[in-house]
C-alpha cells in the first residue's frame, strides 16, 4: 500500500502527465501498457522493489523441511497496477519458479537476477487490481548483509529456520515487492513436521492437523515492510504473558532457551505501557520476542514479533535490547523508511529509546545517556553523515549514536513537552506510511512553531559533530 499524500508528488504527476500530452507521449488510447520498471526508485538499492504496481496483500503458503533445506511454496500477490502494464516485475532471489498465473491464467515469466519478470496474457489496466500466484520452491540462498557482512534472508539452523531481512533478503524466499515503500498484510499458512511450531507475524489463528505435519497460519491485519516479514521454525513454545495497554504479549522460544528467555523477556509487558504512553498505542495486533537457538550478533524488529539470537536476548544488559527492538514497533515498523538511505529515522529513534527506558527504570537519565554516548562518538572520529551513510554504512554507529543524539538535541531546543507532542504527532500522521527526513523535519517544525533549519542541518546534513547540545562553547 502506498499511501499518496503529498501534494507535491501529485503536482509532479500531474505535470508528467501535461508534458506527456504535450509530447505526445504513449498515451494511445487501447494502451498495452509498458512494462514496470526493474527497481522501485532507491538509489541505494536500484534493483529492490518495482514500478508499476502497490501490493495490498500476500499470501505465504508454505512448507519446509530442516534437514534438507528445501521451502516449497505458493504466493499469492494481490496488487493494484498503478499503470497500464504489460509486465512486470516482482524480487526473487535463487529458487526455482514453477508456474505464475494473473487473475487465474497462466502468465510468461523469465528470471533475470534477482528479478521475476512476469507477462500477463493480457495488460493490466491502470488502475485495476490483479492477483498474481506464483508456485516455487528450492534451497534459499542467503544474501550478504552490505553493512554487517551477516547471512540476510530465509537462514535454515539443524532443527529448523528463521528469517532475517533488513534490507534486502525478503526476496531470498517469497517473490516480493521488496522495498519498505510498498507494505502490504499478510496471511502465512506454513506446513512443518510435527512436532516443530511455525511462527510469523501477528495473530496464529489456526492449527491444521496433517499427516505427521501440522500447518500454522498466522495473520497480519497491519501492513508490513517486506524487511519486518518474519516466518521461523522449531522446537518452540509459544509463552503468553498477558496483555499491557490491551495489547495480547506471546513470546515465541526456543523450547531449550525458554526458562532464560522468559526472565530476559520480563519487562516486556512495562515498557509496551511505558513507550504507549509516551508516543501513543503500540500500533499492532500483538508483540513479542521471538528468540532462536544460536547467536546472531544483532537483532531485528520483525514486526509484532522481533527476532533475537540467543547471544542478543540472553546476556547481562539485553533489557535495552528489548526496548530498542520494542521501540522500533512504532518508528521503523509502524513509520517505516521510504528510502534506505533515512535509516537513522529508524536506528537513531530506537537508540534514543533505550536511554528513556533506562531512566524510566531508575538508571542513568537521559540527558547522561545522551553525554556518554557523545564523548564516545565524538573519540571515534566517525564523520558519517546521517543523510547519506551510504549502503554500508546503514548499520553504522552513526546512524545509531549520532541518529540518537539528534533527537537529543532537538528536545534541548524545543523542551520537553513540545518534544514529547513532535513524536507523538509524526507517528499519529504517519502510522502505517513511509516517510523521508522531510516529514519529520516538518512536524518538528510545525509542532514546535520554529524553524529548525540549522539544528536538523547540523546533526544530519554536514559530516562535522556539533557541540554536546546545551553545552556552551
Ligand atoms: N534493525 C536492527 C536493529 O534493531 C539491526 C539490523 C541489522 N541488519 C543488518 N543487515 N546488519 O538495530
Ligand atoms: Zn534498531
């Protein structure tokens, strides 16, 4: 779903079209169409996502068995062509295709890369909407992670898998619009041999009993970025914690981890009511921790259910870890990316989360926090900056520290209760969109009546670290 809401996107379109009429142009009337461009428009990753087309919803049915590896599955893409086309394109990395069909008929496809190119019998009406299926299966082949250099996608582990995608290994295992600009729901229907669990985003709303396997669907009634798709296998107990500020806590462990990680997992109910306080309801139909049985050096706000290895959930301070991947729920998850390269509206806003936490629990204040990590990433000379850390540098500490720091500094500009209002009303506008800088940079603005120009230019826009802020020179 893409949300259009700015009027300056409309004036573009709209003179694209003039110029179009004025040229000329394709526009013939009995149009075929085009086809959809290979790439969705973000310069960091041309090739992710694709033009043409908004997907509403995917359906996942899938089936896996540990041991050899192989995932067999069917999607069902329902979309609507945002343009007349006459192909398109969909992000599908390895794995072999065995049938599409468009609105039930077969359609031609040919791979190129990472892309799935499909050719309906007939062109898609601007407009109209159209259900894709797409039959495949085969051993996923993770990406490498640009920043981190870890395994991105479908990861299979000896009694099971799980899924870890930011940014680009959605396509690794289901034929995507991969690109946090087009989120969509999601219904999973996942088939496992008994006695291992299947766990995914949102609600499980069924058991189906097969013969030695069981099948788990799971629901998701919010959009989702194709990053934030989460579908793991394993020895797991579901553990229900209740629910905090009306929202329904599971937890999905590592049968072998579970009396650890539910200790690690504790707070989890308090800071939902805590953070729902500060910026407004958690925006899902639920949340908890999934963790996994091996480390993973990182871990990732899967939506409604954000993943953990066993190395970032179960060690001394994993309590900030839990607040960041919970605060991600609302800015990151809820509010999500609309180009790679404004990662730090993600990172930099879970950082600063960690330090609320800590002093809503009696640590460090946040004004400590916030000097701490400053002397730290001030020694490190790190001159990334924020606007264009590059596709490497998405991870970096600056995205995180220096993303953190100028939030910071802008509620020393603004105070603390405007502050408060700017969050809460850039997630209210935005909950469920994708955002660039720009949008937060004009809430900020409006909510506080100043022009921030000068704070949001120097924490973001020039490499030089400014001073600690409120510091005097
Ligand atoms: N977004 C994750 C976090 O909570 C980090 C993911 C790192 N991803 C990667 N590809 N290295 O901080
Ligand atoms: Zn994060």
């Amino acid at each position: 779903m893409i949300m259009m809401r700015r009027l300056s996107a409309a004036l573009v379109a709209l003179t694209l079209v003039l110029i179009t009429a004025a040229y000329g142009g394709s526009g013939d009337k009995g149009d075929k169409g085009k086809a959809g461009a290979p790439g969705i428009g973000d310069r960091y990753f041309p090739t992710l996502g694709n033009g043409g087309y908004d997907v509403e919803h995917y359906t996942l049915e899938l089936s896996y068995e540990p041991g050899d590896d192989v995932l067999a599955g069917t999607a069902t893409i329902e979309a609507e062509a945002t343009k007349a086309l006459k192909s398109f394109n969909l992000d599908l990395a390895g794995l072999e295709v065995e049938s599409v069909t468009v609105d039930g008929d077969e359609a031609e496809f040919e791979r190129d890369d990472a892309e799935l190119i499909v050719t309906p019998a007939e062109s898609l009406a601007k407009g109209g909407t159209f259900t894709t299926e797409v039959e495949y299966s085969g051993v996923p082949d993770p990406e490498s992670d640009p920043s981190l250099g870890i395994p991105l996608g479908w990861i299979p582990l000896d009694d099971g898998s799980y899924v870890l995608s930011e940014p680009n290994g959605a396509q690794t295992w289901y034929p995507v619009n991969d690109h946090p600009s087009d989120k969509a729901t999601y219904t999973f229907r996942i088939t496992v041999p008994d006695p291992l669990i299947a766990a995914a985003n949102g609600l499980l709303t069924e058991q189906v009993p097969g013969d030695g396997s069981t099948t788990y669907v799971w629901e998701s009634g919010d959009p989702i970025a194709s990053y934030l798709v989460e579908v793991a296998v394993g020895n797991f107990v579901i553990v229900e914690d209740g629910t905090a500020a009306g929202v329904p806590i599971r937890h999905v462990f590592a049968a072998d981890l579970a009396d650890e990680a539910t200790e690690a997992a504790a707070e989890t109910p308090e800071m939902v009511e805590f953070f729902s306080e500060e910026w407004g309801p958690y925006p899902f139909e639920a949340y908890g921790a999934l963790v996994v049985d091996t480390p993973l050096g990182v871990a990732l706000e899967t939506q409604t259910l954000s993943l953990f290895g066993s190395d970032t959930a179960l060690f001394a301070g994993s309590e900030a870890i839990f607040a960041h991947e919970l605060a991600h729920q609302w800015f990151g998850d809820a509010v999500s990316p609309e180009r790679w390269r404004d990662i730090w509206l993600n990172e930099g806003f879970a950082t600063y989360a960690e330090w609320m936490w800590k002093e809503h629990d009696g640590g460090e204040s946040i004004a400590e926090s916030a000097e701490d990590i400053y002397r730290g990433f001030e020694a490190s000379g790190d001159d990334t900056v924020l606007l264009d850390p590059g596709p490497d540098g998405l991870f970096g500490a600056a995205v995180y520290e220096r993303g953190g720091l100028t939030l910071y500094a802008l509620r020393v500009e603004v105070g603390d209760d405007v502050f408060t209002e700017i969050l809460r009303t850039y997630f209210e506008k935005f909950d469920n969109q994708s955002v660039t800088t720009a949008d937060f940079v004009d809430v900020a603005e409006d909510v506080s009546g100043k022009n921030l120009d000068e704070l949001f230019a120097a924490w973001l826009a020039q490499a030089e670290l400014p001073p600690f802020p409120g510091a005097s020179a």
